[in-house]
C-alpha cells in the first residue's frame, strides 16, 4: 500500500489488535457491569477504543524507526534474537504511550481497575 510494506502491515495490525482489544474488553467489563449485548459493546469501545490507539502509535512508530533505520532492507533476514530484542523495546514504548491514557480513563470511571 502507498509502495510500502509498513502502511499494510499498520492497518492489519491495528485492525487485529482492535478487534481483539474489544473483544477481551467486552469479557471482562459485561459480567462486572452486567452489561451484555449492544451495551456491553458500547462500553468496551467506549473504554478500549482510546488505549489501543495510543498504544498502536508507540507500536507504529518503534516499528516506523525500525524499519527505515535499523533495517531498510526488509528482505534480509533478521537474526530471530535481534526481533525479540526490538519486540521488547517497542513493548516497553507501547507501554508509555497508553499509560497516560490508560490513567485518564481510570480517572474518570470509563474503564475498570482491574
């Protein structure tokens, strides 16, 4: 898509990560809330929407800056220790771009401590 790889790969994987992010959510917020149904699909976008798109934008651009500095050439392969390597790295930024959003929706009662 758009002559690279990465825009493809960006939308797969934030349409699967969506997906299951609400699906997980919806298990845990409609027997805590009792809200099945629609309802219980409206308050998982409603509290999973905004953190798994803040944590897509520290995945994406991990993967944005390793992709056209560390490894241009996508081709070649990566030693299978090197891409956990990077994996953990983008982990641990993943986890710093939702935080603060995570912390915003458990501020105002959107989302449940768990």
């Amino acid at each position: 898509m758009a002559g690279s790889e990465l825009w493809t790969r960006y939308i797969f994987d934030y349409a699967v990560a969506f997906l299951l992010g609400i699906l997980f959510q919806y298990f845990s917020i409609a027997p805590m809330r009792r809200q099945h149904g629609w309802s219980g699909v409206k308050a998982a976008l409603k509290a999973d929407s905004a953190s798994i798109s803040a944590f897509q934008v520290g995945l994406f651009g991990w993967m944005a800056i390793t992709y056209l500095l560390f490894f241009p050439h996508p081709h070649l392969p990566v030693p299978v220790a090197t891409f956990w390597f990077f994996m953990q790295v983008g982990m641990v930024i993943e986890f710093f771009t939702a935080m603060p959003v995570n912390g915003l929706l458990l501020k105002y009662g959107v989302k449940e401590k768990m």
